[in-house]
C-alpha cells in the first residue's frame, strides 16, 4: 500500500468523523437553525453510509488501479454507523451492530445542524470549537436515499466528497 494515499484517505475521513462525532452539545446554545417549515425529506430518519466516493479517485490500495468508492476500505464497524438529523436540530452518530475500540457506547453522539433550502446545504456546526463547521450540499434527499457532496482540502489537493446513505 502506498503510504500518501493511505495518510490522504486516513485525514480525509477522520476529518468526517470528527466532523460527525466530536461535537457535544451545550443544551443553551441549541437553536432550530434555518430550518425550512416543511421538513426536508431526510430529518428524522435513521441513515446507514452506503457509498463513499472522492474524486479524483486515488490508488489507495496499491494495485496500480485508482479507487474512488473508499466504503470498503473503511473498518466495518464504522461502516455500520447511523446518523439521525432529528427535527430539533441535534445530529446525532450512533454505533450499530459492529462497535470500535472508539466506540459510542450505544448512546450516539450529538451534534447540531441546520439547513438551508434556498442553497441545499446541511450546516455540521460544532460547538466545542468557536467557528468550526462544515458544509453539505444535499445533491439527493429522499425517505430512502440521501447524497450529500463536500469539498475537502488536505496537503494542498482538494478532493469532492460524495457520500450515499440509505434509510434503515
């Protein structure tokens, strides 16, 4: 295995998953956000990744061949995450069948968002550090799928994101 695409794809998705997981929440600083008054199709479902693809896509096992989807690079126990983004504004990561050494303890962590339906961007803020928050552009949101497409810059390359949920 090559070492750059391995440390690349290591900082790509850690940064997601502390995006995801490390927020906590202050119960004071909680708001609705820009909630749109008809809820988005994907508030309140529980979502499973089904699909992690970048681009450009890199050889990250070696073999000579680039891999865009990364989903079965990941350790299974993330793989079988879920997310819920519930209607009060807490997003919340919970472990499922498959636990980690980082585990959850079955109780999920949450985090806040907001969405803004002018733009088709989910907000991930956290507020453990001042000014820390990402977007997601919601490319499909459905009762069953969810896309959503990030932008990320590591080492000077910039990669898109597109990671697939389905509802579960």
């Amino acid at each position: 295995m090559k070492r750059t695409p391995f440390l690349f794809l290591s900082a790509v998705l850690l940064g997601l998953l502390f995006t995801t997981t490390a927020f906590t929440v202050n119960s004071d600083s909680l708001t609705p956000g820009n909630h749109n008054p008809t809820k988005p199709s994907f508030v309140g479902a529980r979502w499973q990744m089904s699909s992690f693809k970048l681009s450009p896509a890199i050889d990250y096992d070696g073999d000579g061949k680039p891999d865009a989807d990364l989903l079965p690079f990941m350790a299974a126990c993330d793989r079988d995450n879920s997310i819920v983004f519930a209607p009060s504004g807490k997003l919340i990561l919970s472990d499922e069948a498959v636990r980690c050494d980082h585990k959850l303890d079955g109780k999920g962590k949450p985090g806040f968002w907001s969405y803004d339906p002018a733009t088709q961007t989910i907000q991930l803020i956290n507020n453990d550090k001042a000014g820390s928050k990402s977007s997601w552009e919601v490319v499909e949101a459905s009762s069953n799928v969810l896309t959503i497409k990030t932008t990320v810059t590591e080492s000077g390359k910039t990669s898109n994101i597109i990671m697939s949920w389905k509802a579960i």
